[in-house]
C-alpha cells in the first residue's frame, strides 16, 4: 500500500510541474515593473508583476514563473529577497496559450543579474 501512495504523489507531482514546452523561446522579452505578489514554495518561486504602460504598449500584469525555492536560494536570492513593491526586470518567454503568464530565465532584482536556469 505505501508503494500505492508513493506512486500517487509522484503523479501528482508530475501533473502539477507544467513542462517548459509550453513557453515560446522564438520570442524571448523582458518587462520591468512592480511586484504586486510574490510566492516563495515549491515547486517553482512566482510573482505578479505590473508592468507600466508606455506610448506603444499598455499597461500590463504578468504572472512570472520563476526558478525552484532551492535554485533561487542557491543564485543568492533567498526567502524575503523579493518584496511586495520592489522594482524587477524579468528577461524569458511567453507562455504559449495563458496570455499573463512567462517563464522567466534570469531577473534583475537591486542592480544584480540572476541567472534562473
């Protein structure tokens, strides 16, 4: 029976963890703008981030996937490292059938570059 329900959480792991074929890389774009939300769990750190309009492109909210919590941890940006507020670049590729969402490759969080992947 364990051998059941270990079978069944990796399933579900799996279902919950989208593949990365999902995300356009012909149309690789960055967005700087304010994080609104940011969730720091597994299997992958998220944020909201509202991006300002300019004279060619309204304004705009991007749901952002970012790498796992243990990556994130490991590039030097922990727990607590993104704030509700802060100004970020996000640089990465659209999701290819949810408008809001990209997934992200790198961010610029206070001047510094993070490589994600």
């Amino acid at each position: 029976m364990k051998r059941v329900w270990f079978l069944v959480g990796l399933l579900g792991l799996a279902l919950a963890h989208h593949g990365w074929s999902s995300y356009d890389t012909a149309r690789a774009f960055s967005a700087t703008g304010t994080i609104t939300e940011v969730r720091f769990e597994f299997p992958h750190v998220t944020l909201w981030l509202e991006v300002p309009a300019t004279p060619t492109t309204p304004k705009r909210r991007w749901y952002v996937v970012l790498a796992p919590p243990s990556r994130m941890e490991a590039r030097g940006l922990p727990s607590g490292s993104l704030r509700v507020g802060a100004q970020v670049t996000v640089m990465g590729y659209p999701h290819r059938s949810e408008p809001e969402e990209m997934r992200a490759e790198r961010i610029v969080v206070e001047g510094r570059t993070i490589e994600l992947r």
